[in-house]
C-alpha cells in the first residue's frame, strides 16, 4: 500500500469514510504501522483515534450512515440481519434489539 489514492482505489469503503478513518488515526503513515496490528488482532487493544468513547462516539455519529451502509452489505452477504449480526460481535455482548435500538 503505497498512498492513500491507491488504497480507496483497491478498496470497496467508501472513499470519505476511509480518509477519515485515516485522519482520525493520524495521517496516512500512522495509518499504515497500524493496519496489520488491527487486522491480526482487532481494535480491542485499542489504537490511536479510536480508544476513548471521546473519540469514536463523535466519529460514529458523523459517519453513521456509512457505517451502518457497510454493516447492512456485510449482514445481506452473510445472509444475516444487520442487527443480528452486530449483537453477536463478542465484544459487545449485545441482544439484536439492542443493537438496533442504539444504533
């Protein structure tokens, strides 16, 4: 992964959401040290941009509908319902109903 332009190109996230992601995390080399980590281990160890409700709360609100547009795509492929399929993530511990009524 070279720039950032090449990234979105290869990638079926949006665009928008990917740079922000990318400037929540802080600049597109930060970005690139921590992609692998995320990846092989997940974020519940936590990375900069995304630790603190302080951050992902203000985050999730702004790009809620990217967000929940991707979630509906993952759960359609799976053949799952959106809500469903969010409340079974472990690290929630979360109903369906929960998971909708939150979100």
């Amino acid at each position: 992964m070279k720039t950032i332009k090449e990234f979105t190109e290869q990638s079926n996230i949006p665009t928008k959401l990917i740079r922000a992601v990318v400037r929540q995390i802080g600049g597109w080399e930060e970005f690139k040290g921590r992609a692998e980590d995320v990846t092989n281990h997940g974020a519940s160890g936590g990375f900069a941009g995304f630790t603190y409700y302080s951050d992902t709360v203000p985050f999730a609100v702004r790009h809620k509908k990217d967000i929940l547009s991707m979630a509906e795509n993952m759960a359609d492929d799976l053949g799952e319902d959106t809500f469903t399929m969010i409340g079974g993530f472990n690290c929630l511990k979360i109903t369906a109903s929960e998971a909708a009524e939150a979100i």
